[in-house]
C-alpha cells in the first residue's frame, strides 16, 4: 500500500515543483515597488505682449566746484572744504586781527642800525639759551682755554673792554675766553661770553684789527640776532605745517623754500648789519675804522679757495664785505670825530697799531 501511495504522490510533487517555478517569477514581480511614471514639465506660454518698461531712475543731484568739475551726489551730504564755509571768513579775519596786533606789540628797533624787527623772545630766554649755549661750548673748550694773565688773554681783553664801553652794554655781565685753538674764529654768546680762537691772532694782528672782529661779535649781542633766529625759526615751523596742510608733503620743496629762500638770506643779512654796528662800535671806541678793510682783506687771503656760492652761504663773501664797509666809511669817520678820542687816544691808537700777536 505504501508502494502504491508513493506512486501516486510522485506525480504530483513533480507538478507542484513545476508550478513553484512558474511563479515565483511572478511573486518578485509582486514585491516590487510600481515604476515611477515620467513626470511632465510644465510649459508657460510665452506672451508677445512686450512687458511694461521700468520707471526712469531719479535725476542725481549734481555740484560744480570751483575748478569746474562736475560732483554728483546730495549735495547736502557732501562736506565743503573749510574755507568755503559760512565761518571760514570770520575765523580767518579773527586770527588776521590777533596776529597784526601781536605783531605789532612786538616789533623793536635794532640799535645804531635804526632796523625794525619783530622779535617775540624776552630776555629772560635769551638768558636761558645763553647759559645752554655757554655750558655746551664750555664743555668742548674749557681744556684749551688760556688763563687770564695770558699776553693773549690780556690783549683781548684790553680791547674788548673799550668795546663794552662804547656799546653802553653792561659790562659786568660779560666774560672773555681765549681758546688755544687754531681756528680763525671768534663769537659772542647771548649774554655777553666772548670767545676768541688764537688762530685768528696772526689775521687781526693789532688792536685795531682786533676791534674789527670783535666790534662784529658784540653787535650781533647788541642786536640780539640769535634771538632774532629764534624767532623766525618758530615762524617758519608754523608756515612748513601750513604749507604741507594745503600742498602735502613735499621735503625737497619745502627745504629750498625755508632754507635758501629765507634763512640763509636772513643770516646774511644780520651777519651784514653786525659788520655795520661793529664799524660804528669800534669807531666809538677810538680804534681805526680803516683797521677792518685790512683785516678781511687777510682773511680774504687766508681763505683762498673756500669760497661757496652766495646762495649756499650764510655770511656775505669777503669782497662783498670790504666794498659794504668802504661804502659805510665816512660814517665810520665821522663817528671816530665825535666820539672825542683826544691825542692820548691817538698816541695810543699809533702804538697799537704796530703792535703785532705773535703766535
């Protein structure tokens, strides 16, 4: 019975194998998600009606300057320079008005010379800058100075007291130096300290020469020249921050504006009228006029090939000097008349003209 049984069941698991493979493809097919169908794109249609134009953009507000260029854009957001504002012209005549009236308040006359000039610096700096200066050169020198019972010491001194005389200066604040040093130099500090080089012995050769130089010197003190320097020194940094404010910065500009347009002419000028005092002074003082025209021409041979153009220079050059003072002489001379000098003056005037430094 079992032979049988599985006789019968043979056929039909071969049929049920068969029907298995005929639908499992079906089953996959089952279990699969649907497809995506494409998705259609929409079309806009195109209008042949031209679209509406867009509104004409507002007119910009335009500005013409002074220079004739155009500037676009609000004209009230835009700064105007500060000299074209309602306050510029009250502020500029204000400051107009205070700096004539401060000028005004500090002019002075140069004495002999009769020059007028604007000096704002009082004698209490000047004093100051003097003993600066004093301690600075003292401290570069003070080895080499001669004691004062030096020949040397003693000659100078001789003439510069007279000077001091004549010059109607104080003459207990002044101080003389004698520095062995061959430089042919000599100078006068604010304040009265003179300081003479030995190497510029062998030039003045006499007390009349000596006169020459020192006479110069000590007019520079009497017209406060350094002082003088000073102030238009501060005037000058003031117009150079002005200048670079309007102009911008321009160094090489500014330099040969300051510096060869107005400096170095003005310390021509003031070493010029220092020749001039100092020929009046030493004429005061009973010393030989004519003394100073030998004495630059000496340092005129001395000097043979140092020369610089007059431009470059800051004192006027020896030739130009002699001609000034031989143009000054008949003033000299007619001061030397008045100056009442007597013939123990002139006895003594002789002497010293022969005296020779031997150095």
């Amino acid at each position: 019975m079992a032979s049988r049984l599985l006789h019968v069941l043979k056929p039909l698991r071969a049929t049920t194998l068969l029907l298995h493979q005929r639908l499992l493809p079906l089953r996959t097919l089952a279990t699969r998600p649907p497809p995506r169908s494409p998705q259609r794109r929409k079309t806009v249609p195109i209008s042949t009606t031209p679209a509406p134009a867009a509104p004409p953009p507002e007119p910009t507000a335009r500005a013409t300057g002074a220079n004739g260029y155009e500037y676009f854009g609000s004209t009230s957001s835009r700064r105007l320079p500060f000299y074209r504002r309602p306050y510029a012209a009250l502020g500029a005549t204000a400051a107009a008005v205070f700096l004539a009236g401060y000028i005004v308040t500090h002019l002075e006359t140069v004495p002999i010379s009769g020059r007028t000039r604007f000096n704002d610096v009082s004698p209490a700096t000047e004093a100051l800058l003097g003993d600066m200066a004093y301690r600075q050169v003292m401290a570069e020198v003070g080895p080499a100075l001669l004691p004062a019972n030096h020949p040397y010491s003693l000659f100078v001194a001789r003439v510069a007291r007279r000077l001091i005389a004549a010059s109607g200066l104080n003459a207990a604040d002044w101080q003389i130096h004698v520095v062995n040093d061959a430089q042919r130099n000599a100078f006068v500090l604010p304040g009265g300290k003179i300081f003479v080089f030995t190497g510029i012995l062998p030039i003045v050769q006499t007390e009349d020469g000596m006169a020459a130089v020192l006479g110069h010197e000590m007019a520079h003190q009497l017209a406060r020249h350094s002082v003088e320097k000073f102030t238009w020194t501060k005037i000058l940094v003031v117009a150079q921050i002005l200048f670079v404010a309007v102009f911008g910065p321009s160094p090489f500009l500014t330099r040969a504006i300051t510096d060869l347009g107005i400096m170095r002419p003005f310390s021509r000028k003031c070493e010029s009228e220092a020749d001039f005092i100092g020929l009046q002074l030493m004429a005061k003082a009973c010393y030989d006029p004519h003394a100073a025209v030998a004495m630059w021409q000496r340092m005129s041979h001395a000097d043979v090939g140092q020369d610089v153009p007059k431009f470059l220079s800051t004192h006027p050059s020896h030739s130009s000097r002699i001609d000034k003072i031989r143009e000054w002489m008949p003033q000299a001379e007619e001061t030397l008349r008045d100056s009442n000098c007597g013939e123990s003056a002139d006895e003594h005037a002789a002497d010293c003209i022969h005296f020779t430094v031997a150095v």
